[in-house]
C-alpha cells in the first residue's frame, strides 16, 4: 500500500473537480449526478470535437441532452447543473490537469461481430489523452466493460507512459463498471450498489469517495480492479447462462410434445430461502451490446490473468461459450420451425415470402443492436425466401447493421401482404393485439404459418382461423391437427 499516494490525497483533500470522458449514455447521467452532488464543485464533459459527435458539445452547454429516447430527469437535470455552472462539457481535454478524479465511460465495440475481438480503439485513445494532462495525486476510474486484467495491464501501462508516472504511487487508478440500462440511466446509477476496484486498497478507497455522494438507495462494494472487471463481466454472462438454460428446456420439450411454459411455471413454484430457481424465458435468441459480448470479454481475461492456471475438465468447451452458442442457434432454430411449418402444407422456404415482425433486440424497444433478427434473415434470404421486415419502434434511418437490401416498415399490412410465413422475433405490445383473421386476410392463402418467437400468440385462435403454428417451446402445439 503507497504511503506516498496516501499523502499525496491527504495534500490534495476531498475530491471537487471530476472529468468525465465521453459523453455518451453512460458518461452523460454519471457526469450530472456528479455535478448535482454537494460535494463536488466542478465537473468537465470531455468529449471529442469530432464531425460524428462534436453536436453533443453545443448541446450539453445549451442545457439540452444529446441522447436519443426518453430518460426520465435527465433533461431537467443538465439543465440544472449547467445553470448552476457546475458542468461544462469541452473539448479541451488540457482541463484534466484541473480534476482530482477523471472517469472514462468509453464505449468498447466489436470491430466486426462475427469476430468476437472488442474494438478498444476509443479507449485507449481516452486512456492517452488522460495520460497527456494527468498530474500527481488524481484518481483515474475506468466505467467501460473492459476484458478482465485491462486496468492493470493495458490502462496502467498507457497511463505510466504518457504521464511519466507511477500508479499506486503518483496517481490512483480503478474501475467501477457501469450497470446503467437506457431508458433508466439516472435511476440505475442511484439505486444499483456500486461496484468499485482499485488497484490497491488506497486507490479503491478514494474511489469510494468519488461514488459515495452520488448513490442514494445503493451501497458501495469494494473489491480489487481485476475482480470488479471479472464481475461486470459474469454478471452478463450469467444473465445469458441462465437464458440459454431455458432455451435449451424449451428445445427438449418441443421435441418431447409438451409446453415449457407449464415446466416454467412449475419450476418457478420452487421458492424460498436458498431454493429458488432462476429460471428466465425462452426466446427468437439474445441480442443487445451486452450478453453477446461480455461472455468473450471473460474468456479471453482468464487468459490474460493467468494468476494459475486454469483447472478445467479435459476437452470440454467453457459452459459459457456453449451457452452462447445455445443463444446464437435460436434465430436457425426459428427458421427451421418456419421451413417445417410450410412444408406442412406443401411450401419450400425457397419461393417463399416471409413477414418477419420485430426487428429491435427487446420488446417494446428501438434498440436493434445485435438482433437475432439479422441472422434469421440472412438465412432465410440464403435459403431463397423473400423478407419483409416490420417493426414498430426501430428507426430504420438510424438502425444499425441492416442487411444489404433490407428495408424496415412501419407498414404492417405491407409486409403481411401475400406472406406464407409470419414469424415474429420481438415481443412488441403492438404484436399481442394481432388477429387471427385480419393477419390470415392480408396474407392471402389459406393455411399461413406463424411462428412465434416471444409468446405473444395465444396459439388455439391461429390454429382456429387455419394458421399452421409453430412457437418456441410448445411442443403441446407444434404438431396440431391443421384445420379447414
Ligand atoms: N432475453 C431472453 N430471455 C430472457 C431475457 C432476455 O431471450 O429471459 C433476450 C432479450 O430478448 C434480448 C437479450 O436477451 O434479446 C438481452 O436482454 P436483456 O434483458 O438482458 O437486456 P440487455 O441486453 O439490455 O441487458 C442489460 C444488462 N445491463 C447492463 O449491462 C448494465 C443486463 O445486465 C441487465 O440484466 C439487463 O439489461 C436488464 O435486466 O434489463
């Protein structure tokens, strides 16, 4: 444990001045509750003068949020703290000599999807500036969901070399993970217990300092830097563990005739003290920026942070990867219940026209990062059938990834007209008022398959109007007597 760096806080006393970097939907709600916070008299937006989003500077210092989507207080908020003078957001990122603390909330991409390797590209540019401006006796916290080992690997190592000092000695450093969900950004930093790692005891203990004020219902949990990246990590891959557990209950009881939603429903009665079964909901699959990533950022950290190695049965894959791959099958397995559907009334998916409904990752949202969606209709197009996408919430000016020759409408009776197929992917509220007989009018033939995704469809009314009928997990369905 640094005496020096001990004194060095004590010189300095409480923290006042704080820097945010990036400004972005972590870094914007953490830098105005740090502003709104009594104890702090400053805090800097530092954020890039760039063309993509050099508009969020002129915005924040108009008290206005640059942020797509309703974030409750938000507004309100920025407005408060810029007429009070306690925020600025610059891009004169030379301020940072100004902070005793300085976050980074930088996003970490996958270059490309399919490669599974983060972009930390932004990051380390974040981390170099830091360490252009960093001085003596200032704290550096990293909020980004970072591969377990970066903060005191690469981070520090960056850091140490554009200051020219030492960490734990010259300056603190530690991560304290974000665990913000949009739509709610503000509440959840308030209410979610902290999460805050120093690298050494003194760091994490000044970092406790800077989160302290801004929690009101949550408590801080201090641990090492290595452990906070280890659990912001695990706690997503656990999230898509147990999603992947009921998927896969929801592939056996489809192939043994019954509803997995009777076996979750009786499975879920199993409560109380150290008894209770988490058990989620089977779905199209797992999109979003957080489970389809963090499991690798896991991965590869307990090969970065080789403390021992790694004891593990002979030849098995990692039980998270599998549950990744679980995930990642679902959208192949919704197009082999589309294909078995059709050729029950004697269609090839090849000719076919399908109306995928829900292109967005999470019912009743826009966001369409990494949406299972893409994949089904890469496959289906493969295949030789025709998609028409809706979606009721996606933009699709601003939607990202959408495949070359997609196109999302609004136009529901546009893409339900003349389809074969209707196979929804998201549970959007607009999809559980659907009726049986408009949907069967617009698509034109007799028998017109559905198949649901997300459990919105009561599965007797389509069957009733002619539908052929397939969902994930009922089994009890899957193989109903077509009528008419
Ligand atoms: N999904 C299922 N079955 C479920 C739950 C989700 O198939 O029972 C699917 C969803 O359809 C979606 C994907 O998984 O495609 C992800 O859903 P999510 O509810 O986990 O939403 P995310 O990806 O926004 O996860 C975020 C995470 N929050 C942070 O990283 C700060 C996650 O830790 C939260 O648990 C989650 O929000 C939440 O609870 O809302």
């Amino acid at each position: 444990m640094s005496e020096k760096l001990q004194q060095l806080f004590r010189e300095r006393g409480p923290i006042r001045t704080i820097g945010v970097i990036g400004m972005g939907y972590v870094g914007i709600p953490a830098a105005m509750l740090f502003a709104d916070a009594p104890e702090f008299i400053q805090v800097y937006g530092f954020q890039r003068d760039s063309s993509s989003s050099g508009y969020k500077i002129t915005m924040l210092n108009a008290g206005e949020s640059p942020l797509k989507g309703e974030e409750p207080g938000l507004e309100d908020l920025i407005a408060k703290v810029v007429s009070e003078n306690k925020f600025v957001c610059t891009a004169d990122f030379s301020k940072i000599a100004e902070c005793d603390a300085v976050t980074l909330a930088i996003q970490t991409p996958f270059k490309n999807p399919k490669d599974l390797i983060p972009d930390f590209t932004p990051l380390t540019d974040g981390i170099r500036n830091v360490g252009r401006y960093l001085t003596p006796g200032t704290l550096v916290v990293l909020e980004s969901t970072i591969t377990p080992g970066t903060t005191t690997g690469m981070a520090r190592a960056i850091l140490e070399e554009e200051s020219g000092l030492v960490a734990g000695e010259d300056f603190g450093l530690a991560h304290a993970p974000e665990r913000v969900m949009v739509g709610r950004l503000l509440q959840n930093i308030r209410e979610h217990d902290r999460i805050v790692g120093g690298i050494d005891e003194v760091c994490t203990r000044r970092a406790c300092e800077l989160y302290g004020p801004v929690l009101t219902k949550a408590k801080l949990i201090p641990m090492s830097a290595t452990a906070a990246e280890v659990t912001k990590t695990a706690e997503n891959t656990f999230r898509d563990l147990q999603i992947a557990a009921v998927n896969e209950l929801a592939l056996y009881c489809e192939a043994m005739g019954i509803n997995v939603y009777d076996v979750r429903t009786g499975v879920d009665s199993l409560k109380g003290e150290g008894i209770t079964r988490a058990i989620l909901w089977p779905g199209a699959g797992v999109g979003g920026h957080c489970l389809t990533k963090d499991t690798y950022h896991l991965e590869r950290g307990v090969s970065v942070v080789a403390a021992e190695p790694l004891d593990y049965p002979e030849g098995r894959e990692s039980l998270f990867v599998l549950a990744r791959g679980i995930n990642d099958f679902m959208p192949a397995h919704m197009l082999t219940l589309t294909k078995d559907a059709l050729a029950r009334v004697g269609k090839d998916i090849r000719g076919a026209q399908i109306a995928l409904l829900g292109w967005a990752f999470l019912n009743d949202s826009d966001d369409a990062r990494n949406t299972p969606a893409e994949p089904f209709y890469q496959a289906a197009v493969a295949a030789g059938a025709g998609v028409r996408i809706h979606d009721p919430w996606v933009d699709p000016e601003t939607a990202p990834d959408v495949p070359e020759g997609a196109n999302i409408t609004r136009d529901l009776d546009a893409v339900l007209q003349g389809a074969d197929a209707v196979v929804i992917f998201a549970g959007h509220k607009e999809y559980r008022t659907l009726v049986p007989a408009e949907v069967k009018a617009h698509c034109g033939c007799s028998h017109p398959v559905l198949v649901d995704g997300r459990n919105v469809a009561e599965p007797d009314a389509w069957i009733a109007e002619g539908f052929v009928y397939k969902g994930i997990g009922r089994g009890d369905k899957n193989r109903h007597v077509i009528d008419g």
